[in-house]
C-alpha cells in the first residue's frame, strides 16, 4: 500500500474502525498499536509479540489486516502519529476529519467514554495506591499544570482544600515560573500534569519536587517523555490526543478519583472540613441576609421626609 500522508494520519482511525472485525489475537495486537504507538514505532515485530503476549507472525498479520504491507510500514504510521500529538494545528485537523461523518457530538462522546473506560487498564490498581498513599501521606501538597490543563491543577487544589488538604495550583509558564515556585517552597508531596508534550516547565517542577525529596505523580500520555523516568509515581492515560476526546477529559477523570480515594483514607478530616465549609455558608448567607435588610432600610429612610419630634436634636447617624 502506498505510504501516503493520508494512510499514515489514519493508523489511529484504522484500529477503530477495523480492530472489530479481527480475530481476538490480531484485535489485541491492534488494541495495543493504539494505546502505545510510542512502541509500536520502535520495536521489532518480535518485540511486539512478547508485549502482547502473541507471535511476530501475529504482529505482521494485524499489520496487514490494518491495510499496511507490513511491520515496517505499520512502525512509519504510528511515528507519523507521535509527531502529529506534538503539532496542535495537525491534531485539530485530524479531529475535524474524524467528525466529518457522524454528529461531532455522537463521535466526542463515544471516544470519551471509550478512553474513560480504557484507564483502568492503562493505571493498575496497585500502581494507583501506591500514588494516592504517597498524596495522603503529605500534608502540603503542590499541584502544576501550565494552559491549557492549569486549571485542571486549580481544580485539585482548590478540591483538595474543601477536603482539609493544604494544596498550592501553580500555572505558571517561562520565568514567571521561577516567582511561584518561590512562593510554594514548603510542600510533602507534588501533582503534575503533562498530559501530551514535555515542556521545560514540567521538567522543571518535577526536578524541584525530586531535589525537595518529595514525591512526585506525574499525569501523562506520553510514555515517551525522558523526564516521566525522573517521577516517583508515573500515571498514563490513554492516547486522547489521537481521538477527539481532547487532552483535559481524562485528568479531570483522575482528579475526581484522586478526590474520592484521598477523602475515604481520612474521612473524619474531610468531613471536618466541609461541616466548616458549611458553617461558613451559613455565616454567610445570615451576613448577606442583614447587610440586605439594613441597606433596604437606609434606602427606605432615605426616600421619606423628615420630621423632627418637638424638642428632637438631630437624627442619630446609621451604625456601620
């Protein structure tokens, strides 16, 4: 088959469309070109077979079941791919091309809950607890994540506060960096988010992080980041980038579950916490309630005429 651009860009595509139709071997072996095309571009056929606990012969036939001449052509395709997560104008083509078919909204959805559904086979669960035990251990912790996934990192800590966690968001980009860490030097223990590219930022906080002897759970697709090496605690999600999911469903996925585990290891400190977020709305909407009446009684006041009682000095000043 001709190795056009059009038949690279559609590897991801093919093993949606005909990973199906396969037998359950060559599937498997689809299934795995899709979820980690950063192997897939440099291991042999051999190699592949033992990951997918099938044959090299398995390999080559998924290969050609897939429309390509072989192992070879396949490896081109998912660097092709690689390249293209790293180049915010392709991915956007390459989305826009998925739902020339279908309902953008039909097609979102169904990749959505098809990578939702893929986590836990990408984040073990032994490989989750050792994470969430490093986070509940801390008692401050930091949470990075530069545009667009920062406020994803506000979410947590914001989140993490109302379940009595202190937690610090930093988003910061190039040397304004440098002023929040400044700010953020006291943490047990950082989140951060890289869902697709390893950006100086990122390599950045997480050798902060390594030389505070922290623990540091790092959140990303890309197995093929060289700092994901340095990270205490390595969370992969599965290729968003390369659906129309987009790169900001999943860590919200995996904020909300870090949430939940956190608040269930030490439930009496989260319910502590939200009884005094409660508290405090009631306060609130007792002070708002008054500061109402008394602002409807001064505009009352104000609109009637005033008439001194005989002998009356002069009215009394409101009371702040």
């Amino acid at each position: 088959m001709a190795d056009t651009p059009d038949a690279r860009d559609q590897l991801a595509e093919r093993v949606r469309r005909l990973a199906p139709g396969l037998p359950q071997a060559l599937a498997s072996v689809a299934a795995f070109v899709l979820r980690h095309p950063d192997r897939v571009a440099t291991a042999s056929a051999a190699e592949l077979g033992e990951a997918t606990g099938t044959s090299d012969a398995t390999v080559v036939r998924t290969a050609k079941a897939l429309g390509y001449s072989g192992v070879k052509e396949m490896r081109r395709a998912a660097t092709t791919l690689i390249s293209t997560r790293a180049d915010p104008g392709a991915v956007l083509a390459h989305r826009i091309a998925q739902v020339t078919e279908e309902s953008p909204l039909s097609r979102v959805v169904r990749d959505s809950v098809g990578d939702i559904e893929a986590l836990t086979g990408f984040i073990g669960a032994d490989r989750w607890e050792d994470a969430v035990s490093a986070l509940a251990g801390a008692e401050r912790l930091l949470v990075y994540g530069m545009p667009p996934v920062g406020f994803v990192a506000e979410h947590l800590a914001f989140m993490l506060r109302r379940i009595g966690r202190r937690a610090t968001a930093l988003t910061a980009t190039g040397v304004h960096l440098a002023d929040q860490l400044l700010t953020a030097e006291d943490f047990d223990a950082a989140v951060v988010f890289a869902p697709v590219r390893q950006f100086p930022e990122v390599v950045t906080v997480v050798r902060r992080v390594r030389g505070a002897g922290s623990p540091c759970v790092l959140i990303t697709e890309a197995l093929d980041m060289p700092v994901a090496t340095e990270a205490d605690h390595l969370l992969v999600t599965p290729r968003s980038s390369l659906d129309t999911t987009g790169e900001l469903t999943l860590p919200l996925v995996i904020v909300q579950a870090l949430l939940l585990s956190l608040a269930a290891r030490d439930r009496d400190r989260a319910a502590a916490a939200m009884s005094r977020l409660e508290e405090h709305r009631l306060r609130l909407a007792e002070d708002t309630a008054d500061a109402h009446r008394r602002t409807g009684r001064r505009r009352s006041d104000a609109s009637a005429p005033y008439v001194a009682a005989p002998g009356a000095g002069e009215p009394e000043a409101d009371l702040p």
